[in-house]
C-alpha cells in the first residue's frame, strides 16, 4: 500500500504542481491547491525511505534523513489541514463579503499568508526533529522516537499534535461549511460545482487522519488494550494517513472540472506540437500546411 501511495502520489502531485504552477492562471484558488499539492509530493518524495526501513527493518541512511523522513508525515499534516481551513475560511469570506473580497482577496495576500502557513507548521513539526533518534544493534540501525524517558513530554506532543492538526481546524471548518450552507441556501444557488473539490478534500482528509490520531491517543491507555492491537492500529492508522496524499490528486482531476480541463489541453497541446515538429522534420516543404 505505502508503495503504490509513493508512486501515484509523486506521479499525481508532480501534474497537479505542473498544472497549478505554470499551465493554469495564477489566482488565489490556484496558490491554495498549489501548495497542498506540494506538501503532498515532499512527504511522498521521503515515503519511500520509510517503506526501505519497514522491509528490511534496518536504517542506513543517517540521523539527519531519519529525523526527515518522520517530519515529513507530521509537516505534511499540519500545512495539509491548514490549508483545508484557508479553503473554508476564503470561500466564506467571498460568500459573506463579496465587495470587500473582490477588492482585497489577492494573489499577493494568499502567497504571503502560506508562508505564514508553512512557517507554523514548520514550528509544530519541531518535536520530530528533535526526539527522533538512530540506535545501532550491531550491524542493524535503528530510527525511533525517543522521548528520554518523560511519558508527559510524551504525552504533550501528542496532545498538541491532536488538537492543533485536528480539533481546532475540525471546528474552524465545520462552522465555515455550515456558514456556506445557510448562505447558499439563503441565496438559492442551485450550482454546487466550486465547492465539491473543497468538500472532498476536507472529507478525505478527517477520514484519513481520524483513526491515526485515535490509536496514538489508546497508546496512553494502554492498561486496557493489548499492546499488539495498539501497533497494529497504528500501522493501518499511519497508512490510511499517508494514502491522503494519494487521494488529492485524484479528487482534482475527477472532481475539478478545471483541472481536469486543463490537464487535457495540455496533453493535447503537446500531442499536437509533437505531430507538428513531426511533419516538419518529414516533409519541410508542408511545415505551414501542417502547423495550420
């Protein structure tokens, strides 16, 4: 499973960056996709490492892409679901603030508050950085999180990790969709299109994270649930978090019908340039009658 994330996720995140990035015109909508689209592919780059570590259960890449590789899961969570709460948030603020947003909503704006997005969640990541470690057992290499022995440090991260990636932008954006709903309702908008990818990112994203977040929570309780569930459920928990960055790109394509658009144009345009360059190279002397 995690393999095929790897592949499909880097594949399909690299198109989405190509498309947000340079074949699409530069708007806030495209800064938000943008941007999550590359948190996806740079946790999908390190995963491959990981899956090396699970297979052979033995660590010989170094501390540095140790502490890397686990920062990239924890990164990829915050600014994923930063992002899903500037979503929520922009699109209340065009609904209920349609003058001012027209006015202010910038590309400009929306670059500059995802720095700020990254630079938070870069914060939040700190405690990977620092309580991840490498062990050596003789010739086999461990990479594991070492809290040095403080269940309460232990438990603080977790703590933090739970409420600040998932409860608050939980609420933040539950209130937004029910904002939008009574809006539109009141509006009688029959055209729900703009807001379908924005629904299916948000419900990937939760359904995704939610089991994750419950098994760490468990470990703490661990007096009444067998230690090999634990594991276990933690193991489904952090693939079904990684899959995540294997679902947005394919909730773009199939439900954006911009992206979609856009992504065929451009395969189309280079079919079409390819043909051209063809026909010039065999026959010179019907170069114009083939470009036209």
């Amino acid at each position: 499973m995690n393999i095929l994330i790897s592949v499909v996720g880097l594949g399909g995140n690299a198109v989405i960056v190509w498309i947000a990035g340079w074949k699409m015109k530069k708007t806030v909508t495209t800064t938000w996709y943008l941007s999550l689209a590359i948190s996806d592919f740079f946790f999908c780059a390190f995963l491959p490492l990981e899956i090396s570590y699970v297979v052979t259960s033995h660590w010989p890449f170094g501390l540095v892409l140790c502490k890397l590789t686990s920062s990239a899961l924890f990164l990829n969570m915050f600014s994923s679901v930063f992002l899903l709460v500037l979503i929520s948030m922009d699109r209340c603020v065009m609904i209920l603030f349609p003058i001012w947003s027209h006015h202010r909503r910038t590309v400009q704006t929306a670059s500059g508050v995802v720095v700020l997005m990254w630079a938070l969640s870069a914060i939040l990541t700190l405690p990977s950085l620092l309580y991840r470690q490498t062990k050596a057992h003789g010739s086999v290499t461990q990479c594991y999180t070492e809290y040095r022995g403080s269940l309460s440090r232990h438990k603080a991260v977790a703590v933090t990790r739970f409420v600040c990636g998932f409860l608050i932008p939980f609420l933040i954006i539950v209130c937004c969709c029910l904002i939008l709903c009574m809006k539109l309702r009141r509006l009688s908008i029959k055209s729900t299109k703009p807001y379908k990818v924005m629904s299916a990112l948000i419900l990937s994203f939760f359904i995704c994270w939610i089991p994750y977040h419950t098994f760490v929570l468990l470990e703490f309780d661990i007096g009444n649930h067998s230690v090999g569930s634990i594991q276990a459920g933690l193991k489904v928990g952090a693939t079904l978090a990684s899959a995540n960055s294997l679902l947005n790109p394919v909730l773009y394509v199939f439900i954006g019908n911009d992206f979609k658009q856009t992504l065929k144009l451009s395969f189309m345009s280079r079919i079409e340039n390819a043909m051209v360059d063809g026909g010039r190279t065999a026959n010179p002397s019907r170069s114009k009658s083939v470009e036209m």
